[in-house]
C-alpha cells in the first residue's frame, strides 16, 4: 500500500493544529486478498492494506488528507510517486509505503518497491530523492515513510547525508537498517501508535511551539519499534517479511 498525504506544515515535524488547506491518497502497491503469492518466495501481505489506512486515518489528526484517491489497482504506482513528489502546488507530502521492497543485483543496492504483481517499479527509492533535491523548480517538502525490506538503503545514501539538513527537502524513515528484513509492518504499527498518543494528548508537548520537532517524534518511533520487537521475543522470523 502507499499512502501519498499533503498537508501545509514542515514534513519532518508534525503540527499541533489543522492547516486550512490539506489532501492524501493510497494505492495498492501489494495483494491484500488471500490467494497466490505474486512470484514465487514473494509472501503475502494480506493486512498491508489495513495498516496503510490506519497510518492515513492517524495523519488526518494534523490536518493531512489524501493527495488523491485510487483504490483501484490498475494504475500506474510509478507515475503517481513522481507527479506527487513533483508537484508545484504541493507544500508538504508524506509518503508512505508498506509492501515489499528489493535490493537490485550487483554492486548497486538500489532499493526498488515491487508493485501488486511482484514486479520493480523502473525507477529505484533515491531516484525520488535525487529529483526533489536536484529539481530547480518548487518541489514539496517530503517525508518518505518506507515500511519495506532494505528500507535503510535508501536512508543512509551517502551524498544526501552529506547534505546541509537546513536545505534538504526530502527525509526518510525507514522500517530497517540497510541490508536487513522488515517484519510485522512495526514501522506502521509505530508511527500509529506514537501519533495517535499526540492526537490524544497522552504525550505532552510544550504548548508554546507549533511544531512537535521531528527528533522528538523519530526516538519515540524508535522506542516503540523496539517495543514491538521485544513482544515479538525477539525473534523477527515472526510474520511474513515486507
């Protein structure tokens, strides 16, 4: 699943109030019905679907909404990604995809997402980055959400690290370390669970500021990604890798 969501505050931070003018959108990335795995060694994700709604109801919260609406799985998920991430008229976007992911052959290790079929998408995770960073014109501020395998390839590429924070226009958080499987779609569960507790007011925050900075969001993440861990025994064989 992927959730494209547009809103008018700063990516990496979450506002405390509703802007006046918000969208968001989801497609199907992976089969959500039970039935034959898309290729072979490739696991079904049957509730990739119910976790990529819920991280879109908790993000209606602060104020975002869909950047469009497809429920159909006859588009193309490519396209969509690249006119969300070049939009001019867009201020903020998360995107956030829960599915399966792959590292290309070779000494690349690009990181591509597979669509519904189990196939690539053409073009790899950092070439999203690359074209929001490079781009000349206005791009969205962006906040990729990747709840895939291999996830942190794409968070750890070493030129947008060296990157001034200050003039990024792009961040990821990402569901693993490079190199590593993803399980359980925790990244999801965490992000739901940490915003949700915003929404609730169950976490404080200093009343004064606009934003909750995104610091203190990612190490609550953090923390309650390592929690499900730690439910799970520790064993992250347990469900089916995305």
């Amino acid at each position: 699943m992927l959730n494209m969501a547009q809103a008018s505050p700063y990516p990496a931070k979450v506002a405390k109030s509703q802007p006046a003018i918000t969208r968001t959108a989801r497609v199907a990335l992976v089969p959500t019905e039970d039935g034959d795995s898309p290729r072979p060694g490739l696991g079904l994700l049957e509730h990739a679907s119910e976790h990529a709604m819920r991280v879109r109801e908790v993000l209606r919260g602060f104020g975002y909404e869909p950047y469009v609406d497809l429920d159909s799985d006859d588009v193309n998920h490519l396209e969509l990604v690249e006119e969300a991430v070049a939009s001019q008229d867009v201020d903020v976007l998360i995107g956030h995809i829960v599915g399966h992911g792959e590292l290309a052959d070779g000494s690349s290790e690009k990181l591509y997402v597979l669509n519904s079929a189990g196939q690539r998408l053409r073009r790899p995770v950092t070439s999203w980055i690359t074209d929001i960073e490079d781009a000349r014109e206005q791009r969205p501020l962006t906040l990729f959400i990747l709840d895939v395998c291999y996830a942190g390839e794409a968070a750890v590429t070493s030129w947008h690290a060296r990157m001034d924070v200050t003039k990024r226009r792009s961040w990821v958080l990402a569901a693993t370390g490079p190199g590593r499987k993803a399980f359980g779609y925790r990244l999801s569960r965490a992000v739901v669970a940490v915003l949700q507790k915003y929404v609730s007011r169950e976490i404080r925050f200093d009343p004064s500021v606009r934003y909750i900075p995104r610091t203190t969001v990612y190490r609550e993440i953090e923390r309650t990604v390592n929690a499900l861990i730690e439910e799970d025994r520790g064993l992250p064989h347990l469900g089916s890798p995305t």
